[in-house]
C-alpha cells in the first residue's frame, strides 16, 4: 500500500460520524450532498474515500478495487468474511451514536417457533438461518420492524440500536445473535494501515476525556496528585518559582468534581481543554 494513493470504503449510512472523526483526528473531506466520492486532505494512507452499501464495499475490498473498508462486524458474519478479511481495529461508532449495534430477532412472542408457516423477514438471511431452519425468510431493504407489527411477518432479523422503538411498538426482542461493532478491515494488515486504525481508535476514545493543566505549590502536590482521577501518572514540572505545573488526562465525567477539589487544594491557573487523539 503506497501513502496518498489508496480508497477507503465507508456505508453511507455512518458517513457523518465517519466525517467527523475523519476531522477531529485532521483529516479534512472535500464533499458535497450529491457525491459519493470524495478527496481527502490530511495525513494518511488514503487520499479518496467512496460512500457504498455493506454489501457492496466488501465484494469491492475482495475484488481489489478498494484497500480498505470500514464495515460493521454484523456484515462480516453475515457474509462469513473471518478467513477472507483482516481485521486492523475495532471502532465503536455508528449512525446514531458511539456505540456497538446489537442484531437481534424481534417478534411479538418471547420464543422462537421455526416451522414451514414461520414467516420471517431478515436485513441478514445468513444469520437468520441460524435460528430458523424450516421458516420461508424473505430479505428486508428494511422496516422490517413495522412490517412485524402489521403482521405481515412473524419475526425480524435486524439491527436494534437503543431497543426502544421495539418496546414503543409492542415488540420484543427474542433473541441477541450478536453485538456487532464497526471495524477498520483490509485483505491484508500493514503498518500504515495499523497505525491509521489506533490513530481512529484514539480519536473515538478522546471524546470521553479531557486534558487538564494546573498550578500548585510544592506543599500542596502531593495533594493535588491524590485528588486526580488520572488515567495515567499525570506530568509534574518544576516552575522557576518553586511551585510546579501539572497535567493529566481526565475522564469528563470526573472533571466538575475534580476541579472543585483541585481549588479547595489549593491550585491555580486550571486549564481543561478537549484532546483530539488518544492514544
């Protein structure tokens, strides 16, 4: 794989949180609404990424005429990739927040029942056939819930994000198959490509803390370092006046109730800023 010189596939149904990350780790795409191919600017292995179905993005990645895909793990199961793929790095983002999706069967009954009358509509017949070995499974382009609640089907195979539009509808969820997460994933690893997915991993991970920097006299440091819900040993420097200045990594759920610790302590001059990449 050269620099500057591949394509990355991503769905277009997590494009604008793909984008996102893209830009907080200092990847800037040039796009438009209308376009499915973009030029990327900015330090990586690619300088193209194509917007494409599931499906579509793997067949392109087998046949050679993308690089790299970023593609759920439900896919992969479905298409049973395990031998055919390289996994580069697991990333917890998807179209509606930054967590793994679930895939599960939903039905109005708390069981499976698997006969020849079974009417199931399945966004993954593949995974679907795992749980129903006489039912007639027909494939969804989706709403496969509400085609379920008009009764048109018995059960649906498909993603289930929070679970509440399910229980809003009077449906259950009957059984997880799996939990699936997106991934970077390639025919083969390389370490462009494996430092290009701990680089995305980090700017995924940064958004859950903060860096915070501070001024404390040297009485007060042992203190103000017990105080620190760090997630490493923070960094201590010595001032040229005999204090010394402090930073550390936060998580921001930590970071009110420390900063209110930190100044009954004793410190000054506190900086909190947003971190782009942790790694």
């Amino acid at each position: 794989m050269k620099m500057y010189d591949c394509v990355l596939g991503i769905p277009k149904e997590v494009a604008d949180n793909a984008f996102a990350l893209f830009e907080r780790i200092g990847i800037g795409v040039k796009r438009t609404s209308r376009q499915f191919l973009f030029q990327i600017d900015g330090l990586g292995p690619f300088n193209k990424v194509v917007l494409m179905k599931s499906v579509d993005l793997i067949a392109r990645l087998l046949d050679g005429t993308l690089d790299a895909i970023i593609v759920g793990e439900d896919w992969l199961a479905e298409l049973k990739m395990a031998n055919k793929i390289t996994k580069i790095a697991k990333l917890d983002f998807g179209k509606k927040a930054n967590r793994p999706v679930r895939v599960a069967v939903i039905g109005k009954t708390d069981k499976i029942i698997d006969t020849p009358d079974t009417r199931v509509i399945a966004e993954y017949p593949g995974l679907a056939r795992r749980f129903f070995k006489k039912a007639r499974i027909d494939c969804s382009t989706g709403s496969s819930e509400v085609q379920v609640l008009l009764g048109a089907y018995d059960y649906a195979v498909c993603v289930v994000e929070s679970g509440e539009s399910v229980a809003a509808n009077g449906l259950r969820v009957v059984r997880e198959i799996m939990v699936s997460s997106m991934c970077l994933v390639a025919k083969k690893s390389t370490p462009e490509l494996a430092i290009f997915g701990e680089v995305l991993q980090g700017g995924l991970k940064s958004e859950n803390f903060q860096l915070l920097k501070m001024n404390i006299e040297k009485e007060h440091l042992e203190q103000a370092i017990r105080a620190l819900p760090a997630l490493k040993s923070p960094t201590i420097n010595q001032l040229a006046g005999g204090s010394f200045a402090v930073e550390t990594v936060v998580a921001k759920t930590f970071v009110l109730e420390t900063l209110i610790a930190l100044k009954q302590i004793g410190a000054t001059d506190i900086l909190v800023q947003d971190i782009n990449v942790l790694i």
